[in-house]
C-alpha cells in the first residue's frame, strides 16, 4: 500500500500550518447567482465549510473588479457586500479548523462586451482569443479586445492590490494569483497574444513585468508569505494559448526569479491535454520546474491519492491540489484516511445554480477530529 504522503502535516508555509497535503483546487462553480455576484451564507459558506478537512482550500477565482469578469454568476472580491459575504464564508471555513485562501481573478479577452455594458474585454494586444464564452445570453463567440493602455495597466494592478486588502478584510488566510490558463496574466506571457512593442511586451522580463508588479503593489496590504501564484506552463490549444520557443523559458524566468521572494508556494500545472507531439512543451510539468523553484511548490491535473502520494514522494511536490474529486467529494481527506471509496460526480451540475451538485454531496466517513492520533 503507498504510504500516505497527503496525509503528512505541512508546516512550511509561514504561520499557516497545514493539517495535510491535500489542498482544495480553484474551481469555478457560478453559483454567486444575484445581483451583486455576492458568496453567500447557505451556498458558498456551506460548500466550503463541508470541505475544511482540507490542508487547504483555494476558492474559485473571484474578480477583482467588474472589468475582470467574463463568467456568468462568478463571485467578486472589489465591493463591500462581496467581502462581507466572504467573511460569513471563512469563518465557516475557520470554525471547522480549516484554511482557506482565495483566487484573484481577471479574465481578459476571454470575456465578451454583454459582461461590459458593451464596452470591449482589456487584454494586452488587440488579438481575438477565437474561442466561445457563456454570456448571460448564451454562448457567444470572444470578440477583437481593447489594447491595454498604460493607465488601463496601472489601474488593473490598483484592482488587484484593492482586491487583496479586502481579501484580508474578509479574513482570508492568503490570496492566490490567477496568472494561469490562458487568462490575463497567461495572456501578457505568451507572445502570440501578446505583440506590444512597449516596456510590458517584446522580451520575456518584459512580457513578465506586469504579473512582478501586481505582485510588488499587493505585497504592500499583504505578506507576500500569505501570496500563492498559479501558472500552467504547457496549457496549449485552450483558449487561445500556443505553445512557442519562449513559452517554457519564460516560465522558467518567471520561477527563478520568484526564487527572490517568501511566496506561501508556487501552483503548477501538469498539461491539460496531451502535449507528447507538441514541440516546446513541457511533459512533466512539476518535474521540471522542481529544479528550478527553490520554495513550496504546489501540483495539480489529473492526481488521484496514489499519483499525488508518489510525487510528493519522488520529492517532485509539496503539496498536490485536487478538483473534481472535492466536489463529489467533501470529505476527500477523510476517504483518503479512511480507504472509503469515492463518489462519482455530476458534471451536468458543474456550472448550474442552487444546491443540487454543489452542497448536497453527502458524507461517507467519520470526521478525522474524532478519530486518535
């Protein structure tokens, strides 16, 4: 039988001790189905808290401001009502004995003008993505984005340094950067959606300057020790995002140089799909850059409990994050312990509203607080 890895306590993120290595991956649920995209008590409060048994929870991405968004019913971080509904949500989280950080969020061009009052998604050049978002109308083709401007940049980084202090308002344990998956900050790395010739495009340190900067501008309302950062070096063919030559060095470039900074970890992840005949691109993804960054480093995609024991094994990993199993899941951690089989989920109910799929998953095993050491 593999040994239990998952189930080993983590210390090694500052002043956050982790029950065990099993974290809660982000996953976009739309279930923040008002008006003001707000987390609520019975829905999000409840989901997470069911899942607290977690070494750690990392919401679902949530925007950093109105411009950010490009999903229906996705929760925010920007206004006051949203941070008080995410206080409800991590003191849940936090009565349980859980930790719980949450995703910061922006779209760029995978957004659509309905989200906009019309107005068109900012990304960092004016290159349609050519691929179908679900507006509050329906699928909808993207359209050409807005160029970024300078000031379209500055405030974008204000965006996100006022969505980590509210992060902090809302009680969270830290916050984690969604610069992955083809989404902004993905989108200014890769040079096929990125062919600005100013000082936030052209060289790989160029491309990359914009994600250092959030980074620098939150850590003045946050420790960067409490600052997660999410990347998926060889994501290709999904949402707009090719893998070219300076793809996997600049990740690389990225990742050393983070070497500089106490990040809580560093989030990866292995390839979405295949990429065994894709030139440039990485296979084995926390392999990799495992000789590279030098802090925690965080792996996700694909993992069972026997995959994600072996990596942490094999010393690939520290921690190993899992998504669909969590959903039907709640009490993954548990199962895993207790060698309970896993419940199937629903994936007609991923992206729906209400309880059904979401919070109604039921229970299988007895809380690992009452069971002795």
């Amino acid at each position: 039988m593999q040994k239990e890895y998952l189930l080993q306590k983590f210390n090694n993120i500052t002043d956050l001790p982790l029950q065990n290595r099993v974290v809660m991956a982000p996953m976009t649920r739309s279930r923040a189905d008002n008006k003001g995209n707000i987390p609520t008590d019975n829905l999000q409060g409840l989901y997470y808290e069911q899942r607290a048994s977690a070494g750690l929870i990392i919401t679902e991405g949530s925007q950093v401001s109105k411009q950010a968004v490009g999903y229906i019913n996705t929760p925010g971080i920007y206004s006051k009502e949203q941070v008080q509904g995410w206080k409800k949500v991590t003191e849940r989280v936090h009565n349980k004995g859980g930790k719980i950080y949450i995703q910061l969020w922006h779209v760029g061009r995978i957004s659509h003008p309905d989200f906009h009052d019309g107005h068109l998604p900012l990304a960092p050049s004016a290159i349609n993505a050519n691929v179908k978002v679900f507006t509050p109308e329906g699928q909808k083709d993207t359209v050409t984005p807005k160029e970024m401007t300078k000031k379209d940049i500055q405030q974008t980084i204000l965006d996100f340094k006022n969505a980590a202090e509210n992060a902090v308002e809302a009680g969270f344990d830290g916050v984690e950067i969604h610069s992955s998956n083809g989404y902004l900050f993905h989108q200014f790395f890769n040079k096929t959606s990125n062919t600005r010739t100013d000082e936030y495009g052209g060289s790989i340190e160029n491309r990359a300057r914009f994600f250092f900067e959030v980074l620098d501008a939150m850590k003045e309302v946050i420790p960067e020790h409490k600052i997660g950062a999410r990347f998926n070096p060889s994501l290709n063919g999904i949402f707009g995002m090719e893998i070219t030559e300076e793809s996997i060095p600049t990740f690389e470039y990225i990742l050393e140089k983070l070497n500089s900074y106490n990040l809580a970890y560093v989030h990866l992840s292995e390839p979405f799909t295949d990429v065994s005949n894709v030139a440039y691109a990485v296979k084995d993804v926390a392999k990799h850059f495992r000789q590279i960054y030098n802090g925690t480093l965080m792996i996700n995609a694909g993992f069972n409990e026997e995959s994600g024991n072996k990596i942490i094994e094999e010393g690939y990993a520290d921690l190993v994050a899992f998504g669909k199993l969590f959903i039907s899941n709640p009490d993954l951690v548990e199962r895993f312990n207790q060698n309970t089989a896993l419940a199937e989920w629903d994936n007609d109910t991923f992206y729906t509203t209400g309880s059904k799929g979401y919070t109604d998953y039921k229970k299988d095993t007895v809380d690992l607080s009452e069971l002795k050491e």
